[in-house]
C-alpha cells in the first residue's frame, strides 16, 4: 500500500497546548527525511534514531538547533549600530528563511505533524535572550527599536526563488483565445507542491540583511513667515532652488544635530502659503518627523525653537515647540481640511465709494462658487468647488482707494486670490463683481489658522499660553 | 516637557510707494489688460491670409481675413484664448454702429472634444493634490486634438456677417465660455477678462507663429499701443502655477 497521507486516527490533542504528552504518530520511516530533535518533538512526530540530526533538518534547515550562535551572530551584524541608539528597548522581526513555510506546510500535511509548531516562535524564545545579552538592551514589543533580522539559506532560497520568477513570466509557448491573456499564477499562495520527503540541506542558514530602525519622534508647534519668497518646504525646478528658504528647513533648524537622526525630517502643516504669501498672526500648525534619533534623551524642544528664531528672526519664526504623539498628527492634517482661515490682503479696485464699501462689509456670510483657478487647471481635475466667505472687511489705505486692505474670514480651501481678481469668471461671486469694477490683489498673508495646536495637555505644568 | 512660549506676529502693514508706477501706468490706462498681464503672458497669433480673396476685374486683391487672436498664457502653460485688439470685428463694429453680437456658436468639435468637463466638486478642502486628472496625459492622435485651424467658433453678427475662430494652436481644449450665451458681446467688451473665447493646453512648448505684444503692435499700427502698456511692476509669482519636478 502506499504510504498513506496523515493517518486519521485522532493525534492533535484536542484543547491543551504544549505537552510532549501527546501521543506521537509514527510515520512510514521511508518517507520522512532526517530531522533534529527540536523539530521532531514539536511536530509530534517519533522518529527512528538514524534519522535524528543536528544540522540537516529538513524541517527547520538547521535554525533550531543552531539558534543560539545564529542570534548571536545576528546581534554581532546589527550591534554597532543599535548601540548607537540611546533606546533601552527593541522589537524584534525575523524573516527565516523561505524554504521553511512550504517545508512545515508539507509535513503537516503528509505526516500529521502538530501545525501550531512554528519554527519562529521557537527560534524567537531562544534568540532574544541572546540578544539582550550582546546587545545590552532589553526586549519590548513596544520598540522603540525595531530590528529586521534576517535568516538566509542560499541552496533552498534559490529554487524558491526561480520558481517565482517563473510563475511570473506569461507563458509565451502555446496559443490562447482571447487577446492579452494575463498568466494568473497558479494560486500565489500554493507554490508547486513540493517533494516530499524535502530535499536533506547540506549547509547552515546564515544571516542576511538586517536593518536596524527606530520609531520617529514627533515635535509639534506653529510657524510664522514674516517675509515673503520662502516656501514651505524646499522648492526646486530642474535642480535650481526657487527661494532661498524653507520654512521645513527652518523649523527643523539644528534638530539633526541634536538627535543624531536621518537628513530627511518629515514636515506636515495645516495646509500651505504660496511663497510669496505670509504667515502671521499665531501661525501655522506643523509636526516634525524625527525618524531614527539616534538621541533622544537630551531633546529640548524649548532650546530648538530658541535656536531657530535666533538664527531666522525677521523671517520664520517657532511657537509652541513640544513633544506630540502619533494619533495626535491627525489633528493637524484635519485642521488643514476643516479649519477656516483668515487673510488680509492688498487690493487695487478704482471707483469704489465709501458707501459700496460699507455694504461689503456689511455682507451676512454668503457662497461663492469656484471653478479650479487656471493657474492648478494643467494638474488638478476641473471641479466646482462651492466655499464659504464668513465676513470681509474692506478698508481704504488712502481717502477714496483706490488701494484697500481687505480682510477675510473663508471656509477652508478657497482660493483667495481668485476670490479677489475673479479669475476670468470663474470664481463667482468674486470682490470684483461685489464692487462692480476691475480688482486686483497685489500682497496676501495669512493672518489665522482656527485650530488649537499643539494640542492641549493635562498636565503637571501649568502651560504657557 | 515644557512648551515654547507663543509668539504672535502683529498686524499687517503695506509699502505702497512700490505700487505707484504700476497704479499710474498700468492700472489707470486699462485696467483689465494690465491685470491680465500680471497673471499671463499676453501673446498674439495673426492669421493668414489664405480664405478672402476679392476679384476684381480679374485681378486678385488678397485681403487680409484679420482674424487675430490673443493667447494670454498662464506659467503653467494653460492659454486663455480670446480676440486680439486688432481682430477686425472691432472695425467692423466701429463702421457699422447699430450692428450687434448675436451670438458665438462652437462647433460641434469644440462642444463634443473637451479634455475635461467641469464637474461638481466636494465642498471640503482643496481636493488634494493629484497628479492624475490634470491635463498632462497623451491626447494626440484623437478628436480631442486640435490643430491650428481648427475651426472652434462662429461669431455671428446681426448683419448676418460671420467671423470664424480657429484653435491657433495644438493642443487640446479644455473649456469653452458658457457666459458667451447669455452674453455673447462679451468678447468684444472684455475679451482680457470674461470675454474669452475658449481656454486651451497647447501641446507643443513654443505656439506656431506667435507673436509678443511688441511684435504684434508693431505689425498692426492701427492698433492704438498706449493703451496696451507692458507690465510695470510685479507678475503674480505662483508657486503652484510653476511647479514642475517639485519636492
């Protein structure tokens, strides 16, 4: 008779883990290949002697029994840069090599082998105390180093490998109806069914590429820009810098140094300011993203924002500079779509009497309807945007104008230079319609961003305003 | 952690010397052409003459046809097409009074080839920033291409005269005037504004035989040049407008 695939006689013990007290099922000797200890009394299988082994397991290729010098050498690979870090803590990930999920799943299903024994788990409980010991640094699940480590074995990685890549390429040989046939891969998640018993391994596992990350430490605070031509962050065009700063670069003054971090700290705001507009009033909500810190410890958010206004005063300006958690970033991305926005602006409109000014200021809040401005048309679809004006105030800068200031209160999203000028007609109504005569805007700042950042805190201190 | 103290910055304040030339000699001679300028980059495109012809005992007098247009181009290239000032339904305007604009009717290519229809847009935030949707796509061999002389408008005067509008450029179209139908003297009363023909992405970097706005008062000295100043003073930077390979 054949050998049977996994007998059915009732082995799994029903509802209690662990326990060598299991009983055993013991497999056609032929068909099984050599396997270590650790593996054959995980997968519940009794083997003959002859085939117990320390290095060619075909189960595991070797990783179980050989688990303390693999986390060893794992940690040696990724010491010199985790010492680095002032982290006391690290996760771990460890990617094993690929043979070995085909190789489990073909011993549960051929054999009846315990499938709840994961060679990962197993090699983790030995590995990370080794770790810890050469590393100096206690595990946690919480990081905030996070460790990618990895398990190779070139002579099973390579068929996998070519077997993939074939799967992927569409099968040129042969005809089929219908054009572009697209090759679906056999069910990607079952690979060619492998032989069984597998192919006996005759090198160790080694390590692979390993990375060593640390989760990123958020700063948060708001901006202002008091000069015109800086952008918000770094604008180039064919290589050139269009402005000679930015506010990211600003804000972020010094904060490399301090932490040791990676060159590229991300900046989030609360929307944008063309270059050429400022950001006054209590400014503008950002965050930092400080990835891979390599010092946390001595983070000073207050002696960052000194150092910044110092080296930038007159131009960009920090407030509010502090420590801000993941899920509260949230916030300020909300703000950007939901907050309304206030503006000041310098207008230009001729013929306007003081009693068409007192009725534009005297206007209840109303809509206006805007087309995509020509300006975005070449990269944005052409949409109708409808936006809310709360209040304007218009203001002559000489007896009769015909130069305004004009401040206004918009939903967020509008375009206001459109608003201004009418933009062709397709910003309707627009200042220009409202007065009844030709407009233009010639300075723009930002003079209020409605979103309490950084957020409030309970806290011991009593906060400064 | 301790917090940085707020910083507050104070109210606005202007230098408006700065502004005094661009008032005087732009805004105060035509206020519509200079806010144009600021915006665009006013070009021109005379037509040739190819279609009028006049027999005359034999003799052929070409006469120009004077279709001109103007293109004010935006930095990102976008060109708002609409009538240059020495478009001869001015003339023709001037020598007939009484005579009226009844209409400016698209063709049906116009009408059934536009690159992208305005549809409604939510009312929250600016809808992001999206790379696809804009009119950057390959839109060469179809309909939606046109080609210099392709014909896009009727101008119908009360006369019973019409005067043809061609793309002048290659390219796609991207919107037609929806206010013209209500208003169809609009292109003759503010064609630096509302009274635009059509706007259009031109699909070649430089537009064939354009001309700038000396070139194009040089050629047609009957139009009155003081009344069109070149921009003094600053053109709107816009930094989303230039945007290229941005960060």
């Amino acid at each position: 008779m054949d050998p049977a695939p996994a007998p059915t006689t009732p082995v799994a013990p029903p509802a209690h883990e662990s326990s060598a007290a299991a009983v055993p099922v013991v497999p056609a000797a032929a068909s099984v290949g050599p396997l270590c200890n650790l593996c054959a009394t995980g997968l519940r299988l009794s083997l003959p002697a002859e085939l117990l082994t320390q290095s060619s397991c075909t189960h595991c290729l070797g990783v179980l029994p050989h688990a303390d010098s693999l986390a060893r050498a794992l940690a040696d690979t990724v010491r010199e840069e985790v010492v680095a870090y002032d982290a006391p803590s690290f996760a771990v990930e460890i990617m094993l090599p690929r043979a070995l999920a085909p190789r489990h799943t073909v011993y549960v299903e051929r054999t009846g082998g315990y499938i709840a024994f994961e060679v990962r788990k197993e090699f983790a409980k030995s590995a990370v105390p080794v770790m810890e010991e050469v590393l100096g640094k206690t595990y946690s699940a919480e990081g905030p180093l996070r460790l990618l480590l990895a398990i190779t074995h070139a002579e099973t990685d390579a068929p996998i490998a070519a077997r993939v890549a074939e799967a992927r390429r569409p099968a040129k040989r042969g005809r089929f109806e219908g054009k572009g046939c697209k090759v679906d891969s056999p069910a990607p998640s079952e690979p060619e069914p492998l032989p069984f018993p597998p192919s006996t391994p005759t090198t160790l596992p080694t390590v692979g590429a390993c990375t060593v990350r640390r989760d990123p430490i958020r700063l948060g605070g708001r901006y202002l820009k008091l000069e015109r031509h800086i952008s918000q962050t770094l604008w180039r065009i064919k290589g050139q810098r269009k402005t000679e700063l930015s506010v990211a670069e600003c804000v972020s003054f010094g904060l490399a140094d301090m932490t040791q971090c990676d060159t590229e700290i991300g900046f989030i705001a609360a929307g944008r300011e063309d270059a050429d507009v400022r950001m006054l009033g209590t400014g503008r909500p950002f965050v930092l993203e400080v990835r891979n810190a390599r010092k946390v410890d001595g983070i000073d958010p207050v002696a960052l924002a000194e150092r910044a206004n110092t080296e930038f005063a007159g131009k960009v300006q920090v407030s509010r500079m502090c420590v801000v958690n993941k899920d509260e970033v949230k916030q300020v991305k909300d703000g950007e779509e939901l907050k309304a926005k206030e503006y000041t602006c310098l207008v230009w409109a001729p013929g306007v009497d003081q009693r068409k000014v007192d009725e534009i200021n005297a206007l209840p809040a109303f809509q206006i309807d805007q087309q995509t401005p020509l300006r975005v048309l070449h990269r944005r679809p052409n949409l109708m945007r409808p936006k809310t004006v709360y209040w304007i105030r218009m203001e002559p800068l000489r007896e009769g104008g015909p130069l305004y200031r004009v401040a206004l209160e918009t939903q967020a999203g509008a375009y206001i230079k459109e608003f201004i000028t009418g933009d062709t007609g397709r910003t309707r109504p627009s200042l220009s319609t409202l007065l009844g005569t030709h407009a233009d805007i010639l300075e723009l700042d930002v003079t209020k961003v409605a979103l309490e950042w950084p957020p409030a805190r309970k806290s011991q201190h009593s906060s400064t305003a | 952690m301790a917090i940085s103290p707020a910083i507050q910055a104070d109210s606005v304040t202007y230098d408006l010397a700065q502004y005094d030339r661009l008032i005087n000699e732009c805004y105060n001679v035509n206020a519509e052409w200079a806010i144009a300028t600021r915006y665009f980059n006013p070009q021109f495109l005379i037509s040739k003459s190819n279609n009028d012809h006049n027999q005359v005992d034999g003799a052929e007098l070409e006469v120009e046809t004077r279709l001109d247009m103007m293109l004010l181009q935006s930095p990102n290239s976008l060109c708002v097409i609409s009538l240059a000032p020495g478009h001869r339904v001015f003339a023709h305007l001037r020598e007939n009074p009484g005579t009226t604009i009844t209409a400016v009717r698209y063709t049906p290519q116009a009408t059934d080839n536009l690159v992208r229809k305005l549809r409604p847009g939510r009312s929250g935030g600016r809808g992001g920033k999206r790379k696809r949707g804009g009119a950057s796509h390959a839109v060469s061999q179809d309909l939606g291409t046109f080609h210099e002389d392709t014909l896009v408008a009727q101008i119908v005067l009360s006369d019973g005269t019409a005067m043809p509008v061609h793309a002048g450029i290659y390219g796609s179209l991207l919107q037609l005037n929806d206010a013209l139908a209500t208003d169809p003297s609009l292109i003759v009363k503010h064609p630096c504004n509302v009274g635009f023909l059509f706007v259009a992405k031109p699909l070649r970097e430089t537009v064939r035989d354009v001309m700038t706005r000396e070139e194009y008062l040089a050629a047609r000295p009957d139009v009155d040049a003081s009344i069109y100043p070149a921009l003094v003073g600053p053109r709107d930077v816009d930094e989303e407008a230039v945007e290229e390979g941005q960060e």
